[in-house]
C-alpha cells in the first residue's frame, strides 16, 4: 500500500515537531521549501505570443489610466485657478 502526498506531508510535518529547537527550525525550513517547489512545479508559464499579448494589455491599460488622470488634474487644475483667481 503507499502512501498518499497529504499523509507523507502531515508526517514531515509532525516530525518538524518533535526534537529539539534547531532541528525543528531546519525541519520547519526544509518543510517550507519543499513546498515551495511543489507549488512551482504547478506554474504554468506563458508562450512567447501570450507574454506579448499580457504586455501590450498592461501597457495599453496604463496609458488608458494615465491619460483619465492627466485629464483630471488639468480639469481640476483650471477649475481650481478659475475659482480663486478668476481666470483658467
């Protein structure tokens, strides 16, 4: 019979339990980074033609935001102006 990975991971982890003081700090280290791995190792990375299409998308959408909030502040600005000077 084998075991399953949440059974062998609860005994790495009751294992990081038990002893003494360092041993449980680099059980408990050596438990975090095979995690770790293990959560890399289910990263699905973009293509080439998907990382190009995701940039374009964000650049796109800062531009877009850039532009709204220049907008703004000009508007806001000369409206500011306007109402304690009298002149935009």
């Amino acid at each position: 019979m084998t075991e399953t990975s949440a059974k062998r991971g609860s005994d790495r982890a009751r294992r990081a339990r038990e002893g003494n003081a360092l041993s449980r700090m680099f059980g408990a280290i050596s438990l975090f980074i095979r995690q770790i791995l293990d959560e890399m190792r289910k990263v699905i990375r973009p293509t080439g033609p998907e990382l190009v299409r995701y940039t374009t998308v964000v650049i796109a959408f800062v531009v877009v935001i850039m532009a709204f909030v220049s907008g703004f502040d000009f508007v806001w600005t000369h409206l500011i102006a306007w109402a304690f000077t009298g002149s935009g």
